[in-house]
C-alpha cells in the first residue's frame, strides 16, 4: 500500500526543470564570457562623468574647459586649449593621479565623430548649442547630451 503522506518529484517533473535550467543556462551563458557590453557601458559611464569633471572645473577655476573627444583614436580628454587629437599631454589633472586626464576607449569603442566644445566659467557649453558625443559599441550607440542652457550632460 502507498502511503499518500509522502511526497516528492516525478522524474517527469525533475527532467523538465533540468531541461529548462538547460536553456536558460544556452542563453546566458555566452554574455558572461563576453566583455564588450560591460566594456561599453564603462567607457560610457567614465565619459559621461569627465563631462560633468569638466563643467565642474570650468566653473571652479573660472575659465574655459575643453572637452575633446578623438574619433580617430577613441580618446577623450579635458584641455584648457581645443585639442581635437588630445595629444597636447597638457591640460586638466586627473585627481586620481594628477596626470593628463585623458581616457583612451577599449577595443572594439569608439566616438561617432571628432568633437570638441568648451564649457564657459558659468558651465556653459560653448558654441551655445546642444552638445551629442556617442560612444558606439557593443552594437549599441550611447549618447551622451550636454545641454544648451544649463550644461547639464546626461
């Protein structure tokens, strides 16, 4: 006689569950060994705040701060002069090791286009004009946009 207190798993049911974890582990699987989304978005993440840096040490020291984006060589930098190749090696300080602060994308990152705009000693973009800087990689295009009024990027 079986006793109908006992309870358990069909082997129907275990086998479904495995075949299941199975997929979702097909699917999942090949992004965790796939860098370049993480890449992208940290690159991403990293200019936005240069960006803001930048606007912030316009205002702090009153006077321009260029914001130099290279396509050609996927940098970006802060200037106190326009550099649209940021190879002056001179510039804003990087206040984590008080070097030339510039950022170089990793591979497969780049800039849609060469790009260079100042933020005035009010935090103000200069030309007076919205600003877009994208990053594209991952197969994605990221933009960041400095706005025309407040300087605000986002």
């Amino acid at each position: 006689m079986i006793n109908p207190k006992k309870t358990g798993f069909t082997l129907v049911e275990l086998i479904v569950v495995l075949v299941l974890i199975g997929i979702l582990a097909l699917t999942a699987l090949p992004r965790f060994f796939s860098r370049q989304t993480f890449d992208a978005r940290g690159f991403y993440d990293q200019s936005l705040a240069m960006v803001r840096y930048g606007q912030k040490v316009a205002i702090a020291q009153h006077r321009l701060v260029f914001v130099n984006v290279a396509s050609g060589s996927s940098k970006l930098c802060l200037t106190y002069i326009a550099d649209t190749t940021c190879t002056s090696g001179t510039g804003v300080t990087n206040p984590a090791d008080q070097t030339f602060f510039v950022k170089t994308a990793p591979a497969g990152i780049t800039f849609s286009a060469s790009i260079s705009f100042s933020f005035s000693a009010i935090g103000k973009p200069n030309p007076d004009a919205q600003v877009l800087i994208n990053i594209v990689g991952d197969g994605m295009t990221r933009p960041i946009t400095v706005e025309q009024e407040t300087g605000y990027a986002h």
